[in-house]
C-alpha cells in the first residue's frame, strides 16, 4: 500500500470539507507513504509532484527488487565496517590484520562517511592517498577488504550498488626472479656461521618462506635429522 498525504490539511470524509491541521504551514507538506514488507515507511516532500515522483520510483524498485530503504545508507563506513569484520570467518591472524587495516588506513580517511555517500571518486581519493605509505601489493589487500565490505552492504541492501567500480589501483612493480644454481647455494651456506649453514640448504631443497623457515624448530642435537644439511652440503645437488 502506498498513498500521499496533506500533512497541512484534513478532508472530512462525509462532507469532504478541508480543514487546516496542526501542522498547517510547517514543514513539509506532503509525505509519501509507503511498505517494503516489513514496516511503514515515510518520506516527507514540499512539492507533491516531487512526492509522487519519489512513490513512484519505490514501486518500481519494489516490483523489480531493487528497493533500498532511504535511510539504510546513513550508517557510518567505520560503523559498519566494525559489524562486517565482526561477521567474518577469519583466522586469528587473519582479523587482527583486517583490523589493523581499517583502524589505520580506512576508518582516518572514508570512515566518517555514510555508506549511502561513498562514491567511486572518494575511493580513488582513497587509494591515491593510502599509495602514500602503503607499499602496491599491501594496498590491494587493504582495498580488497574494503570492496568485500561495501558489496556486503550492497547485498543487505544498505546501498544499490558498491561504488567499487573502475577503481584504479597503483600497479605492482615486476621483479625479476633470479633462481641461484647449486653451486651458489653451497657458496652462501659456506659464507656462512656455521649454525645457519643449514638454512639456505634447506630453502634451496624445500622451498619454504623466511618466516617459515626461521620458524622451524630442529629435533636433537646437531647429530639429529637435520645434521646432514650441515655435514652434508652436497644433499640438495641434482
């Protein structure tokens, strides 16, 4: 059901004579009334043709599905950020870095924003701005959370659409890959203190991260399993 009202005046249904309400000369005059299925809703206008026209486009967007309620978007992005990282499966790590990023890096600069404002244009406001002190690689990251924010919002139908159109991201420098040969590998070992010999042996023969690598704990002493990396250099030669 979706009807205009005269705040200003009433209509006497039996005599159909009007009269001045409460009302009458404040604010605005016409409020357009209207359910999307779960409340009453309303909006008031000056103009009834403005009101009409705004009824309007909410049938069409009801019928269609793509109804938004007005005043959905009026949330903050800082607040509804916080709710959409509550929601996410995260690993521990994971979340206190997606909380590190919106803290630092989103909340200072769109965070005050409401979500029925974003635009294409601050977000690349934003990444121009974040380009700053966030290393190419790092801010993808950060952005990739931000738009899997706003198109959640998107979906509850807090916002139409996620302005997270033709956003343009600085682009990752292309680094060479050099790849050493064995003989490298057992030059650099042998460079080495003797208890870190180990180490590049056993990255050339795994392929393990840094921090993956650092992080592994040795069984035994230096007689125990891993002792052939260091008395055995040549185990990684094809």
């Amino acid at each position: 059901m979706a009807d205009i009202d005269d705040r200003w005046y009433r209509t006497d249904k039996a005599t159909g004579e009007r009269t001045p309400t409460a009302r009458h000369g404040t604010g605005r005059r016409w409020d357009a009334r209207w359910h999307d299925g779960e409340r009453q809703r309303h909006k008031a206008f000056e103009r009834k043709v403005d009101a009409e026209r705004f009824l309007a486009q909410v049938q069409a967007d009801l019928v269609r599905g793509a109804y938004v309620d007005p005043r959905a978007g009026q949330v903050t992005v800082a607040a509804y950020a916080a709710q959409w990282r509550s929601e996410q499966l995260h690993r521990d790590s994971t979340a206190e870095f997606v909380e590190r990023a919106f803290r630092l890096h989103v909340d200072p600069v769109i965070g005050h924003l409401r979500l029925g404002q974003v635009r294409s244009s601050h977000l690349q406001a934003w990444v121009k701005d974040r380009a700053r002190v966030l290393a190419p690689s790092t801010l993808r990251v950060v952005y990739s959370y931000v738009a899997s924010m706003l198109g959640r919002a998107a979906t509850d139908r807090l916002i139409g659409v996620s302005p997270c159109v033709d956003v343009r991201l600085p682009e990752i420098a292309h680094r060479e890959q050099v790849i050493p040969t064995p003989e490298q590998v057992h030059a650099l070992a042998a460079a080495l203190p003797e208890r870190y010999r180990a180490v590049p042996l056993l990255a050339a023969a795994t392929g393990l991260r840094g921090g993956e690598l650092f992080g592994l704990e040795f069984p035994g002493s230096v007689d125990g399993p891993w002792s052939r990396f260091v008395h055995e250099p040549r185990a990684i030669a094809p």
